[in-house]
C-alpha cells in the first residue's frame, strides 16, 4: 500500500486521470488473500 501511495503523490498526474485507481482495488484483493 505504502509503494501505491507514493507511486500516487509523485506522480500527481495521475491523480488527475486517476487510471492507476483500477489497481487500487487489485492490490486491496491481493491484500486479502494473503
């Protein structure tokens, strides 16, 4: 989550478009199985 977060803030950008955001729900899934 932490390598997410700061992919995020440093790319700024994408929080604009928000494309990335389809991963969040990815690595939350990943998270669980584990």
């Amino acid at each position: 989550m932490g390598k997410v977060h700061g992919s995020l803030a440093r790319a700024g950008k994408v929080k604009s478009q928000t494309p990335k955001v389809s991963s969040y729900p990815s690595i939350r899934e990943r998270l669980s199985d584990r």
